[in-house]
C-alpha cells in the first residue's frame, strides 16, 4: 500500500506569534519539546501539526508574544459524529493501529463528587477551630486487629499484649500514586521523594524499579511489583516502607504497559533490570496469577521476603465487581487495598480502554467499605481512594465515603507544569515530567517542584482541617467513612444507594 | 401511638441537656429525695419533653435476675413480648410499675416490670451457644427492633432506669423515687432539638448493668454507628446515648479492656501528648488509637455512666460540655453545675472541674475514688 502524502487531520491548535513582540530569542524554539518552533531566518516559524498546547512556550516566553488558540476551522458539528471519533477514524485508517494516549480519560461522565455536599455544625454541636485547637490527620495504614489484647505489668500498668501488625504512619491522609521512573522522569520521582519526606507521607516507585538516588529516602517509599517484575529483588523489596503488588490501574484495568525501548536507556536499564533499549512489557496478568489464591501467594512470599516487617499493598483498578474482588484480596491477606477508579492517570494506555472500562472511585469505594463491614473485615486492611482527586474536597468526601487514605497522581504532575495535554507516551514533555530526553528533563528541578508539591498538600491538609472543625471534629479518625456527614444532589435514588448516601434535606 | 419508639424520620435524635450523678463509695443507699432536687436546679436544661433517672442497688432481693423495664403501647404488644419472655426466660416476678399520678404527667405508655433469666434449654441454643449476657442484649435488641409498640428500657441486675416524657423532678414524682432506695443515682434533663418527646428517647440510656446519662452531640455518629453495626449491634433508637453505650459494652464486656482504658478510646489523647509518652505507654495508646479510631467519640459531651462496680463522669477530649465533681465523705457528686451539687451538699470536701477527657472514676470496691480526673492543686 502507498503511504498517502496528506493527512485527514488538521492541526488541533495553532501556536500563534505576535511578530511585533517578539524579540527572536528563540526560548519557544528551546522550551518546546515538540518541535513546533523554528527559526526562519528572521523570524519565528510555528509548525502548527505539532502543538499539543502543553503551554510551556507561552509561559516561558518573555514578550507574552505567543498565544495558543484552539484551530478555528471546523469539522462541521454533527452531535452524533463528533469530532473526536471523526478524527479517531482518519487516525486509525492511516496508522491501522491502537489509539494511544496518556492521562486519564477526556470524556465527559459524571463526576459524583460534584454532586456530594458536605456538612457542617450549627448551634446543637459546636464547630471546632482548627487554628486553635488540635485537628488531627495523621492516618496509619496496614492491618488493624479487631480488638486490643493487652497484659498488666508488674507496677499494674496496662500493656499491649501483641505486638501490632506494620503499619504506614501518615501525617496527613495522602500518598503519592505510582508512577515508574521511565513513565516519568527521574528529577520528577525527585521531587516527589523530596516533597513525601517533608510532609511525612509516601510516594510510590510504579513498576520502574527504585534508582539508587532515591534509596535514601526509604522511609517514604512504597516499592510496587507488578506483572513485568522490573527492578525486583529483595534489596529493593526491603527498600521502602511497605510492598505493593499491582494487579490493575484504572486507567488501563485487564490490560498490561508497554515502555518502548527507545526510552530505555542505561539508567532506566539499570534500575529496571533489563538490556538497553529492550522493550519492557509488562503483561496484563501476573504469570503467576491467575486466581486468587495465587495472589495470596506472593502476598505471602512478599512478605517472607520483608520478614512480615511490612504491610503489603495491593492495588486494583475499580471494575463492576469491585467489592467482591476487594473482599477477596483482604480475604488473601493484604494489608492496603489500592482502589483506582476509572478517571485515573496513566503514561499511555489505549483510548478504548481508558474512555470505556471500569467504574467511578466514589462508587467503587461506597461499595467496597460497605461489604467489607457487612463482612466484618474492614479493619483487615486501609484503603486507598485514587483516580482523579481534583482537590482537597475530594479528598474530604472520598475519606467520608470510607477510604483512609487518597492518592495523588495527576495533581501532583499539574504541581510541576503538567497542562493534561495526554501526550505523555510520546515522551516528549516540555516540562520534563514524561519524557527521558536528558535536556527537557533537566529543567524540572527537584527542589523547587518539590517545595510546590509540599506546599499544595500542605494546602490542602489545611482546607481538610478547616472542613473537620466545620463538622465538630477534631481527628480524620471522625470523618472516615462517615456518610452521615454527605449528602446528594442531583442524584438518582440508584445512585445515592450505591453511594450509601442520603440526598439533600433528608 | 408516638410515645414508645422514635418513628420520626431523623437519622437521629439529637439534644442539649443537665445531669448529674451521686454515688456513695461504700454502698449505703439513699432514697431519690436527694437526686431529685439536685436535677431539679438544672430545671432550665431541659424543656419537658424528657427526664429520667437510673438507680443501682434498687432490687437486693432479687439481685440475680435481670431486671426488665418495658414500656408498652397497648396490651397487644405487651401480650407478644410476653410471649417471647415466657418462651425464652424463666420469668420470678413481674408487676406493674409502681407510678403516681401526678397533675405534671398526663400521657404515658403502660410501664411494667419483669424478673427473670434466660432458661437454659432456650430454642437459640440450637443455633450458638450464647452467655447469658449476651443473650439477654440480643432479647433487648430483637424487642427494640421488631416488637411494634413495645421497648425494653432497662434490663440489668439489682438496678433500674426510670424515666419518661416530662421534667425530671415530675418524672421523680411520677415514679415516687423517694420511695426507691440505691447506691448510686443518676439523673437527667433534656432538651432534644430534633423530635419532640418520646418515652424511649428519654435518659438514661441503659443495656444490661451500663447506663448512661449524656449531655452532648456526638459529631462522630455517622462512624460510631457503623463501627458498631459491624459488631452486629443494632442502633435502633438513632440516638448518641443508645451509640455511646453499645461502645462501652464491645470495649469493655466483649473486648475486656479495663475501664480506664476503655475511657481513653471515648476521648483519646491527641497524638502531640501520645508522642510525648515513653517506650510501652507511646505504643500501647497509639495502638488503642490505631485499632479503635472508630469509637472516639467526637463533639461535645458529658457523660455519666453507672456500671455493676461503680460510676464514670466525664468530658469530651476538648470540653466542649460543663461538668463539675465534688466529693463529701463516701459520697462523690457530678453535675452540669456546681449549684446542682450545693442543693444537695452545701459544703463538699473538695469540688473540681474534671479536665477535658480526663474521667472521673468511683468504683466501690476500692472504696474511694482512684482517679480523678484534673483535680488540680491537691
């Protein structure tokens, strides 16, 4: 067949330049990682096609002399036929393939935590100030035993009988998603690690094996294991505070990952574990697992490996039978199950995947805490919430609706410039963030993303605060899966069911 | 008829209230003269619509049998409950409730007693083997929940709550307390804010030996309710009292903890003061934290809970709700105000405001209170 010379798809954007301001430093033609800019001899050249408006050419133009538009000219509107799924065609009829991209899904479905309210104390109870009282967030995870067996000293004192099983010591309930160094870049894990330790929480390496730089900061660490056993061995096993075995992400749940070889260079050969410029194929199943009782095993052979020293964590894509699933992985014996709903991120995964499978994390959740207290084994484990939490609010409300803890993944790449272009596959992020190239990575500093990263969940602990001294609490303990304190709007009485939460006024 | 159960369509009931407690350490009884006018200066706690009172050491003669109260809707209701108890209990006695008519209490369900045990070939030992505690907290649950018009409100041993729709110092009247003899007496006065009085929403609250007289909102029901549906308790009266008490009884009947420890759950101390404690003492109260988060009562209360061996007022872990303690001799006295204990006591040994979530605990075996909670400068 002969490769036609012209493409069906028009550029999405058009990266505009104000020929009067610019000066002609050519920072757009630097910062854009692209190749959008040139140099035409006298003036800036834009080849539109290449413009994904990730925006780091305008905000690193000095002059203000770029403007981004959306590109005018129409596909004629058809409510039916949209453009997306025109251009998806064209797409696949000129390539035969798959149509790939990163972050989570663009599609437009309902987002239940807009529709939930949250309460607060009026007169009966008081509200609680939270600058000037105590307002707890700090939050463990890992299993918790029903009930507390302890022994009297010899001076009559009460003691704890049993030692308690590992536990994750959070001081405020968020956790950095996974994201592998090779999805991501090194400097961009940096500043996670740098911004955990300062907050006294965890970041999570993604199945991309631990790099020696962040070896020290162990204590912040989750290391995962997934299908692809990347960087596995029992060093990196003990390296973090707690193990996760990743069976599923919401973004891409039954399907595996593929990082191209061409990202493979020595560093990420070495922490992978695997020959440079290999591709790296992670399958969709474990090979080791194909029922639950095989999950049970690594669980326990993880924790042979790690002296019983550490929670093992198991994360899963939100899917229609999540609660049983959930039930069975507490059942097999995870301490930490790892919930990621449908609108979560990834560094490249298949439209039709991402846009079409699984269920939204506030359902999920609702229908997992409830079945594992109707089954009395809720303490068993903690959960994570994760799969697009937006803010603190969502935050608030997924802890309400019974999660110990939220995950932060695509939030924390907007910190360091992310602009949820979706192109994160193709490894060529501006901002340094999903891409190897030594020169785009070397501008994302650790330090200075860091220090935004601390701030932004500083910021929001403080909003998660002021929300609990609002409902006459002063510890997160209070707030954790108490529906009570939610309401609906806007909401089915299917939906509210499934939620576990009563509307408005009622 | 709206007086026994809440059929309101609140998630739960909610109210302010005036309570106060006396215990006499060695267990010489006094009759409810002194209760009564205590609770009846905190009149202005309350606003009618529910007083009670329970008493410990009421029924020496039969001090080995539970003690049911029931109060019933209609003779309908009292006829299928005494079928279950004749069914499952050897029932000693039961008698009609002793009550007064007086011109304050005009409306009240028909109130009657029962002494009994659980017999020991009892249809549910086909299915488990229960004690007889236990059994006798699911009898009260299962009548709670499914017998219409009928509601056990109390049920322990050689005690008895007594209490209705009205102020306390009528509902004294109405059940003559001056009559009654015990060790140890609390009382309370409401002012729910959501429902208007129902006979069962009344304090105290009582399950077995426990019972609780509260003055507070629990901003941590929703949690408390669900921790406590996963133990299978059933938290049909949708009050905090009936929440707080179910707490105690997992805390301390089925997980044994001692009470004091018990308290430490209800009002924890922050993680600033458990991080200061060294080796044991930090480990042993960040696990209670880490295990039983669920039961932190949170939001303003006081309470005052009696028990087989004693009594416990306190406070909530910022107190948000007043509470006062003065002890006289054998005797110790708690109150929302310092006035309600003068009215009994003019000139204690000592009175003191017990710190935030520090308890004040008065057992009788040891004969003198052991702990109390933030007495300062003793």
């Amino acid at each position: 067949m002969t490769k036609s010379s012209f493409s069906n798809i028009q550029s999405e954007y058009l990266a505009l330049i104000d020929q009067n301001k610019c000066v002609r430093c050519k920072r757009c033609i630097q910062n854009c990682g692209w190749g959008t800019y040139s140099f035409g001899g006298d003036k800036i050249i834009s080849d539109h096609s290449k413009c994904v408006a990730c925006g780091r050419c305008y905000t690193y133009c000095p002059e203000g002399a770029i403007s981004i538009v959306k590109n005018p000219t129409i596909i004629r509107e058809n409510a039916n036929w949209k453009e997306g799924l025109i251009k998806n065609i064209w797409r696949q009829s000129e390539t035969g393939g798959i149509v790939i991209s990163g972050m989570g899904t663009t599609f437009k479905y309902k987002k239940y935590f807009d529709h939930i309210l949250l309460d607060a104390c009026q007169v009966t109870n008081p509200s609680i100030d939270p600058l000037r009282e105590p307002m707890e967030l700090r939050t463990y995870l890992g299993k918790k035993p029903s009930r507390l067996d302890i022994d009297i000293d010899v001076n009559g004192e009460p003691v704890l009988k049993s030692k308690m099983p590992p536990q994750i010591e959070l001081q405020t309930p968020f956790v950095f998603g996974a994201m592998s160094y090779g999805s991501i870049s090194l400097n961009a894990q940096k500043a996670m690690a740098l911004a955990a330790r300062a907050l006294g929480i965890v970041m999570n390496t993604g199945e991309g094996g631990l790099h020696d730089d962040l070896v020290p900061f162990g204590k912040n660490i989750i290391v995962q294991v997934a299908s692809g056993r990347f960087g596995v061995h029992r060093d990196y096993l003990n390296s973090g505070v707690a193990v996760e075995i990743k069976i599923g992400q919401g973004a891409k749940p039954g399907i595996g990952g593929h990082l191209p070889g061409e990202k493979i260079g020595v560093d990420i050969s070495r922490t992978r574990m695997i020959p440079v410029g290999t591709d790296a194929i992670s399958p969709a199943p474990h090979h080791d697992i194909y029922s639950i009782e095989d999950l049970r095993q690594l669980i326990y052979a993880v924790k042979e490996a790690t002296g019983y020293e550490k929670p093992v964590s198991v994360k899963v894509a939100a899917v229609h039978n999540i609660a049983a699933i959930v039930s069975g992985i507490v059942r097999a014996g995870a301490d930490i199950v790892y919930i990621d709903g449908y609108t979560g991120g990834t560094g490249a995964a298949p439209n039709i995947i991402k846009d079409h499978v699984g269920i939204p994390i506030e359902i999920a959740l609702a229908q997992v805490d409830e079945r594992l207290r109707e089954e009395g084994i809720r303490s068993e484990a903690s959960i994570i919430a994760a799969g697009s939490i937006r803010s603190s609010a969502d935050a608030i409300k997924a802890i309400a609706l019974g999660a110990d803890a939220v995950a932060i993944g695509t939030a924390a790449l907007i910190v360091m410039g992310c602009h949820v272009c979706g192109k994160c596959n193709t490894g060529n992020c501006s901002w340094g963030i999903t891409t190897q190239r030594p020169e785009l990575v070397r501008r994302l500093d650790p330090e200075v993303y860091g220090e935004r990263l601390y701030n932004l969940i500083s910021a929001w602990s403080h909003e998660i605060q002021e929300v609990l001294g609002a409902m006459g609490v002063n510890s997160i303990d209070s707030l954790r899966g108490s529906r009570e304190r939610l309401r609906g709007v806007e909401l089915t009485d299917a939906e509210l069911k499934a939620l576990g939460i009563k509307h408005a006024g009622l | 008829m709206l007086r026994t159960k809440n059929k309101f369509s609140t998630e739960r009931d909610i109210s302010g209230c005036g309570l106060c407690g006396i215990i006499n350490a060695k267990k010489v009884k006094t009759n409810g003269s002194d209760i009564k006018k205590s609770i009846s200066v905190e009149h202005d706690r309350g606003n009618g619509l529910g007083g009670g009172f329970a008493v410990y050491g009421n029924y020496p003669d039969y001090a080995e049998l539970y003690a049911f109260h029931i109060m019933y809707d209609s003779l309908s209701a009292k006829a299928d409950v005494e079928e279950y108890l004749k069914n499952n209990f050897i029932i000693e006695k039961e008698e009609t409730i002793p009550t007064f008519n007086t011109s304050k209490i005009y409306d009240h369900p028909y109130l009657h007693r029962y002494f009994i045990k659980p017999k020991s070939n009892r249809p549910d030992k086909l299915f488990h083997e229960l004690g007889d505690d236990d059994f006798v907290v699911n009898s009260v649950m299962l009548i709670n929940q499914n017998y219409d018009g009928a509601y056990v409100f109390s049920s322990g041993k050689n005690m008895g709550a007594f209490k209705g729709v009205g102020y306390p110092e009528d509902i004294a009247d109405f059940y003559r307390l001056e009559e009654i003899e015990g060790y140890m007496w609390t009382a309370h006065n409401r002012f729910p804010t959501n429902t208007p009085g129902w006979w069962g929403g009344a304090h105290p609250f009582t399950l077995l030996d426990w019972s609780i007289v509260h003055n507070g909102e629990i901003s941590s029901y929703g949690i408390n309710k669900r921790y406590l549906e996963m133990y299978k308790y059933n938290l049909a009266l949708r009050t905090d009292t009936e929440a707080i008490t179910y707490i105690l009884d997992l805390l301390i009947r089925k997980h044994k903890l001692p009470v004091r420890l018990a308290l430490t759950v209800l009002a924890s101390p922050f993680y600033q003061k458990i991080d200061k404690m060294d080796g044991d003492k930090k480990e042993l109260y960040t696990a209670l934290r880490q295990i039983y988060g669920s039961a932190l009562l949170n939001g303003p209360f006081a309470i005052v809970f009696g028990y087989a061996n004693g009594m416990v007022a306190m406070n909530d872990r910022i107190k948000l709700r007043p509470l006062v303690a003065a002890s006289m001799g054998d005797f110790t006295y708690v109150a929302s105000e310092e006035a309600a204990i003068r009215a009994v006591c003019q000139n204690p040994d000592i009175v003191w405001s017990p710190k935030a979530g520090e308890p004040v605990i008065v057992e009788f075996e040891e004969k003198n209170i052991h702990q109390k909670g933030g007495l300062i400068g003793l």
